[in-house]
C-alpha cells in the first residue's frame, strides 16, 4: 500500500507539472498597446531624429517589426482613437469629429464613442483577459462612455482630451480635472507622464499571472507644454523654447516607455506578450514644434503628415527582430490581431475592417494585408489605391500624389492623369455618400482652421 501510495503521488506530481508546463506553453499572450499623443514621425532617432534619442522605442522596433507605411484612421485625437480601440472606421459609425463641446441641434447623450460599437477591451474581457487603461480616454464625458462601461476592469487617467502634466484638483476642469482610479485612491501626480509609467508597471506586475490587456494611453508630447527641468537642462542647446519643451517631452516618454519593457522583461512575460506602439496622429506642428519630415503636412489634415505615423510591434520569438515591414498597414488591423490571437473567431457578428497582421508579417499570406484605404475627416476625405493618393477638398479640384516617387506629396499629378484622378473621384465619392451621417460635430471654427493648414510650409527635413 505504501509503494503504492508513492507510486500514485509521483504520477500526480508528474501530471500536474505536465499540465502545468501545457497552461504556460498555451497560455493566451498579453498585450500592451502603447500610444503616444501628437507625436512627430520625425522626433523617434529611429526615423532620423538628430535632436531626440528614443533607445527605447527604437529598441521596440530593433526587437520587433517596423512598418515603414503604418496608418492611423483619423489625423486627430478622438476618431482615431475610436478607430484603434473598436478595429473599425469611426465614420463608418458616424465618430469623424473630435470631441470638444457639445453643438447646437445635437444631443449630448451621443457625445461619445457610439454604443453600438463593441471595443478591444470588451472582446477581449469575454476571452478571459483582465483589461486596463491608464491614461487619456477622450471617447466621452457622460456616464454610459466611461471606459469601466467600455470593457476596461481598470482605469486610472481622465476622460478629456489632455491634461496638466503637473497639476490634478479635486474639483478641476479641463486639464486639471481630478485623476479618476477604480482600484486605488489616486495619488497626487508628480509629472503624469511618470504617473502613468507608474500605473503601467504596477498593472502589469499585479496582473502577471493571468492574461492581460495593457491600453498604455499616453498625453505625451500633447499640449499644454510642459516638462521637468531636469529634462529641459538636457536640450539647452535647442534655442526655440517650445521645440526645446517637445523634444523634453518625447525624452521623458521614451523613459517609461522603457520603464514598461524592463517590466515585462523583468517578470518572465517577454515570450507571451505583444507591445504595440504608435501615435494617435502625426504632430501638430504648428502648436507643439513637433517635425514629422519627410512627411508634408501635420495633424487634423490628410497628407502624409496628419495620418503616417510610427508603427511597431514587437514580440520576442514569434515576430523577427529587426524586420522593416513595407506594405501599407493601419491602425484598425490591431483590434483584429489581438482578438484573433486571444482565440476569437471572425464571424458575422464581429464586425472588424482591420486584419489580423501576424500572417503577412511572417508570410504565411503573401498577399498585401490592405489593397486601399479611404478617410474622411470634416472638411477633406482622401483615398490611397496602391502607391496613389487623391485628396478631396471644398475649396480647389483634387490633389493627387504618388507616394512611390513623391512621399512628401509636392507633386500634384492629377491633371497629368485625368482619368485616375476622376476613377479615384468617383470610388472616393461612393464609399463617402454611404456613410451614415455623424452623431456629434466638432465647432465650425475648426473647419476653416485645418483647410488653412494645406496652404501651410512645413519642414520636410530633420533640423541638426
């Protein structure tokens, strides 16, 4: 009976480590989505900066996949992030604005990320996933929009669009609203950058042993300008004192970006976890100093420069280190990978215009992931069909670029190629008149605002 008894324990012990090992080979990755907030694709010294080193992010790219033609679905803050988080055009539900005030003839109820949409977050909850946000939400200010009725477990952050980087008050407003936490009573912010690189590492240290979704929403390098002294000493040789704040900004981002790698590196979560990073749109340049050569244009319009934008992904073991990836690719196909790879099945029901990009990566799919991409933002809508581009405009006949030869879009061709321009036109102008109309407007002074912002010179090289 004894031996026996031994007998039996040792096969227990045997099964469960088997099983045991089986769980963690099975496991479901985690995934962190890293966002930056009006960042230039020029300020990363990975894209060329001379004035910012980003060893972090860099690192990303190093370790990971680069994608040279990665997209986001808006050139501001709230439809693309509407777009990253549901895998689907905002203007496909009407969420091609950002959001500001509410406007006359609209319903405030409605001011927010629709709730026919179905997010990331709440996809993945259902799979089993812990799922939190720190950071900027910017999806609506009423109740029913609240990111802990979107999906997330977690969240502490701000529902607005921006934030002091120092100051948080009880009963602030606007950038100085409260930071609202549902885990903790929130601590008094030192400089919210470094808060939330806090939130993050404590997030993915509390959630290690169960699969996670990380949405790591940062403010940085978004208004208002504002960075440590210490940070400001290490660019004095930068005469301009709002590039010399920006470039402070990035500096500091790229520290905790590296905060939350050493963190993930440090709890054995480097082989089952997917890192993301991205900006919400190119920089502003007029307002932030930001440079996103050799891309014409900035933030709020369709040129390059307001919808290109650093893209990587990174996942030890399963992506190539190193890996420059060249086809065009958007911010919509993250949504599709996660859910795919969390064990989600593409049906019917799951509505998604992104792809999953783990295929084409590792060329399991020779095919393009994206043959065209349409926007349309207020004013101007755009299309690209391969290495062709058309934007529309109230004021003047359709531009029309080939990005092969042209990248920084100083070439308009389309009187040099009528009928592709008109072809364009016309496909542009379909997919357009069958979008539904949007729930919310943002105020019409922006509309003059950004169709001056075609007319404008912006720099297509890296300054020294």
């Amino acid at each position: 009976m004894y031996i026996k008894f031994i007998f039996n324990t040792i096969v227990l012990v045997f099964l469960s480590i088997v099983s045991a090992n089986c769980q963690k080979t099975n496991a479901k990755p985690n995934f962190i989505l890293i966002v930056a907030d009006d960042l230039g694709f020029a300020d990363l010294s990975l894209n060329g900066s001379k004035q910012i080193a980003t060893p972090n992010i860099d690192r990303l790219a190093e370790e990971g996949v680069n994608f040279s033609q990665g997209y986001v679905s808006a050139p501001v803050c709230s439809p693309s992030r509407a777009g990253l988080l549901t895998g689907r055009y905002g203007v496909s539900f009407g969420h091609d604005n950002n959001i500001g005030g509410n406007q006359p003839g609209f319903d405030p109820q409605f001011l927010g990320l629709p709730l026919t949409e179905t997010t990331i977050a709440t996809r993945l909850h259902k799979l089993g996933y812990v799922t939190g946000i720190i950071g900027k939400w910017h999806l609506g200010y009423e109740p029913q929009f609240h990111p802990l009725k979107r999906g997330f477990d977690e969240f502490w952050g701000y529902t607005g669009g921006g934030h002091d980087y120092f100051v948080a008050l009880p009963d602030g407003k606007g950038y100085k609203a409260p930071i609202e936490c549902n885990y903790k009573t929130p601590q008094a912010i030192t400089y919210i950058t470094d808060d939330k690189g806090d939130e993050c590492v404590d997030f993915i240290t509390r959630h290690k042993k169960e699969p996670f979704f990380l949405f790591a929403s940062f403010n940085a390098p978004h208004a208002p300008m504002q960075a440590t002294e210490a940070d400001l000493e290490l660019f004095k040789n930068i005469k301009n004192e709002k590039r010399r704040k920006y470039c402070a900004m990035v500096h500091r981002l790229d520290i905790n970006v590296g905060r939350i790698l050493k963190t993930v590196e440090k709890e054995g979560l480097s082989k089952n976890t997917l890192i993301v990073f991205i900006s919400d749109n190119g920089g502003p340049v007029d307002s932030n100093a930001s440079i996103n050569a050799p891309f014409n244009g900035q933030k709020g319009i369709l040129l390059e420069g307001g919808i290109h934008v650093p893209f990587i992904m990174k996942w030890m073991g399963k992506l190539p280190a190193g890996k420059t990836y060249t086809n065009p690719v958007i911010s919509l196909d993250f949504a599709a990978t996660f859910y795919e790879l969390a064990g989600g099945k593409i049906t019917d029901d799951v509505k998604l215009d992104g792809v999953n990009l783990i295929p084409f990566i590792l060329g399991d799919n020779a095919d393009k992931p994206h043959e065209a991409f349409n926007w349309k933002f207020t004013i101007s809508a755009a299309i690209r069909e391969g290495d062709w581009k058309l934007i529309r405009l109230p004021d003047r006949f359709p531009m029309l670029y080939n990005l092969a030869n042209d990248i920084s879009e100083q070439n308009d061709l389309a009187f040099e190629n009528l009928d592709r321009t008109k072809a364009m036109l016309k496909t542009l102008g379909n997919w357009d008149v069958h979008l539904p109309h949007p729930v919310f407007l943002e105020g019409y002074v922006w509309k003059a605002r950004q169709l001056d912002l075609y007319d404008r010179k912006y720099p297509l090289v890296q300054p020294e």
